[in-house]
C-alpha cells in the first residue's frame, strides 16, 4: 500500500499503524466541506498563475465527480485513503490525471482540516441555533396560552411563593436565549479562514488566502500560520456552549420527570412523546425528558476530554488535533436529537392546571404578601418576617386557622385575609420581570421581540 506521503519511505505502512491513525470513518462528514475548500483553493492556485485555467477546469470537474461519487453512495474508498482529504485527492488525481496531481500545491492537510472543521462548525451551530429558535417558539406559545394560570414556585423543592406558569415557562426560554448568544458568538470566532496557512509557514508559492477565505464564505483569513493549523479554540467553545445547551436541557427534563409524577401531578405526557414499560402495563414513562437530562454528562465528557487533548500541546499541528472531531460530531448529533425531541414533548405536555393551582393555593403561600402589608403599614422587616412566621407557626401546630390568626392580629385584619384568598398572592408580584401576571405579559412581548431579533443571528 502506498499512502499520499510515501515518497521519503522505503517501506509501506504497517496495518498497525493503519488500523490506529486513520480517521476516514468519522471525517467523512467533511466531505463537502473538504471539496468547497479544493474549489477555493484551486480558485486561488489558478490566480496566482500556480496552475492553468485549463488544468483548474479539469479539476473543477474531477471535484464534481467525486461529489457525485460520495453523495450517491458510489464512491469507491481505497485501503489507504487514511482520511477523506486523501480520499478525495487520490479520486480526483485518477480522474484528471497530472492536473489533479497539482491540487495539493501549496497547501498541508494541516491548514485543509483546519479550514474543514471550521466549515463544518459553522453550518452546524447555525442548525442547532434553528432548533433552539423552534424549541423557545413552543415555549412562548404555550406561555401565551396558558395565560394566568399559576403554580407553586419553589427554592430547595420546598414550595415558597406561587408564580404564572408562564413566567416558569419563559425561565427556561431566557436560559435558551443566553445558548444562543453565546452560539452566534462561537461561530463568529469560527469564522476565519486558515487555508494557506500550509503545514505551519505559509508558502513561496503566490497563494491568495485573503481570496480563497472570501470565496469560501469567511468573514477573514488567519493572521498567523502557526496559529491558524493549531487552534482548536472554536471547537471547544463549541463544545462548551452546546454543553451549556445540554445542562439547560437536562433541567428542563428534570422538572418533566417531576410534574409527570402522580406525586406532582402538573402534568401529562403525550402518549407518542412517552414509552411504556416492558413488565409493568400501567407505566407510562418520561423517557425524553429522562434522556435530555442524561446526555448532558455525556456532552460535559465531550468538552473536558477535547479540553484534556489541546492542553500542553507544541506549536502547530500534532497528529493529537485528529481527536477534535469526534466530541464534536457527537455533541452536534446529540443535541440535534435532544432539541427536537424536547421541543416537541413541550409542545404535547398536558398540564394540569386545576392541581398546580390548588398546591399553590396554601394559605402559607401568602407569607410574604402578609409581611409586606406590615410592611407598608410601617413596621420593619424583620419584626414583620417573624410576626409572620409566628402565626404560621402557630396555624401548622394547629391552634387556629391562618385566615383566624390574621383577622385577630392588631396590626393585619380583615383587610389582611383578602390576601391568602386563592390566587391573590401572584398577581401581587408586579414588579419588572417578576411572576405576576401584569409583569409576564411585558415580559412575553420582550421575548418574542428577542426571538424576532435573534432570527437573523446566523445568517451567512
Ligand atoms: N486526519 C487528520 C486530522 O484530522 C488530517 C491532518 C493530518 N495531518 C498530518 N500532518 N498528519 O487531523
């Protein structure tokens, strides 16, 4: 067998060493990316005066076989095509002869998988900031149409004040918002151009990087050779945001598998976005929501082992940076799966809006509303917090009826009983972003306002 670089060696690779190094079975999902970058540079070569238009257009040709080739599944891999660059060179040199011989001049597979990657990873965040946009939709529907309905709000799981169901609903819309900020913003650190950087050095060749980043679509070509084959930051900033995505995920799915439990109640799964169990006939099971919270250790495995790889590694390329890809492809397909899925269980989840209420609807919810009527009645918090809590304490211990302890107490009343009524405590949380149902609306229309805004975030 005789690899693309086997001119200095006598002897042929040993199977060993094969079997260990080659990558084509995951980088072949850089198949196109891997021909844009070859039309570009081929660009650049015949500018520069490296190549002939005529051998340019022959190899322009050999280059849309060989797309045909691997997008119909025709594509005929050689044992030694050690990954898809080498690949696809092999294929279009026996397919253009000589001139194909000449499409590697000037460049390294350094700064090709480099440029690649780069492709790869601005396509795929800009997929997955579209599946987030369709997942923050569901939520802001469904915050619309759920309207004032409202629900314990909780610290510790212990229940402490009731808020909308729309204003929970939303939290989780903002986490999302806050993904895909900090995606839009790793593409945009993605989105320069390292081919011409060759192996480390640049070339004595006229190539033409600033030409070749333009044609392939990136905002600017590299500015240091050694830099530009190197750096894998974009990858772990990617790894990083769509880790964050994952946790976002996992705590929705947390709270999924908590109200579709008969203790909770607050809500039912859609019988397609649930599974059965194979023992127990009457189980019902939030599987997705289970998954969506257990891929987040996956994608934390991802990021910290890329992570483990960059650190510690010498200027410029070493063979370590093969280790890139996988992490990445897997956390791009994870969270792909991830979005829809949990986009549409959110968007079946029946919620039982009668019983999320009544375990609102405790007249211990209304504690702090009581606190600050004494409050505005002049007494300071502290004295309020623990008069408060003395009734309540004496209402659980039952001596009495909070509602009796509150109309008997000299500095509450009747006028103070109005607010353990159900439903009055929320619509007491009128402050900005607060969980009353005054404040939601506002807060809905400026997320749907973000929404709009963050439509154009990826856009080429
Ligand atoms: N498959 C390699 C990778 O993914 C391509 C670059 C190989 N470069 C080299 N100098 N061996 O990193």
């Amino acid at each position: 067998m005789s690899t693309l670089w086997h001119g200095r060696f006598a002897e042929g690779p040993a199977e060993e060493l094969m079997a260990f190094t080659v990558s084509l079975p995951f980088d072949q999902r850089l198949a196109v990316d891997d021909i844009a970058g070859s039309r570009a540079h081929l660009g650049g070569l015949a500018r520069g005066g490296i190549i002939t238009e005529a051998e340019a257009a022959s190899v322009l040709d050999a280059l849309d076989a060989v797309e045909q080739e691997l997008s119909s599944g025709a594509f005929a891999f050689a044992p030694s095509d050690e990954d898809i660059h080498t690949a696809v060179e092999r294929r279009v040199t026996e397919l253009a002869g000589p001139a194909g011989a000449k499409l590697h001049t000037g460049r390294s597979r350094n700064d090709q998988v480099a440029t690649d990657l780069r492709l790869y990873t601005k396509r795929a965040l800009s997929d997955v900031g579209a599946r987030i946009a369709a997942l923050q939709d569901v939520l802001a529907d469904r915050a619309a149409k759920v309207g004032t309905a409202y629900l314990p709000g909780y610290t510790h799981l212990q229940r402490a004040q009731p808020v909308s169901l729309a204003h929970h609903l939303l939290a989780h819309g903002w986490a999302l918002a806050r993904d895909v900020d900090r995606l839009a913003d790793c593409r945009r650190r993605a989105d320069v151009s390292p081919l011409g950087a060759g192996a480390l050095a640049g070339s004595s060749l006229p190539l033409d990087p600033a030409g070749v980043a333009a044609d392939l679509g990136f905002a600017a070509p590299f500015e240091n050779s050694l830099d530009a084959v190197s750096d894998r930051d974009f990858v772990a900033e990617a790894l990083f945001a769509l880790t964050m995505v994952a946790v976002h995920l996992s705590r929705i799915g947390e709270e999924v598998v908590l109200w579709s439990s008969e203790e909770f109640g607050f809500a039912r799964l859609d019988e397609a976005y649930s599974t059965g169990s194979s023992m127990l006939p009457q189980k019902k099971n939030p599987d997705i929501a289970e998954l969506a919270r257990g891929k987040a250790g996956r994608l934390i495995g991802n990021l910290t082992g890329l992570l483990a790889t960059l650190k510690g590694l010498p200027l410029a390329y070493n063979r370590d940076l093969q280790e890139d890809k996988e992490p990445l492809f897997d956390a791009i397909d994870q969270m792909s799966l991830a979005l829809t899925a949990v986009t549409g269980l959110l968007a079946t989840l029946r919620f039982d809006i009668e019983r999320m209420q009544e375990a609102a609807d405790t007249p211990q919810a209304s504690a702090t509303d009581l606190a600050e009527l004494l409050v505005e009645r002049g007494m300071p918090f502290r004295d309020a917090h623990a008069a408060v809590g003395a009734l309540v304490r004496e209402s659980l211990d039952g001596g009495a009826r909070l509602s009796d302890l509150v109309a008997a107490h000299p500095d509450l009343g009747a006028d103070a009983v109005a607010l353990l009524g159900p439903g009055v405590s929320v619509t007491r949380r009128t402050t900005p972003g607060g969980a009353g149902p005054a404040a939601v609306a506002v807060q809905l229309a400026r997320f749907r306002a973000r929404l709009d805004a963050d439509a154009s975030r990826f856009d080429p």
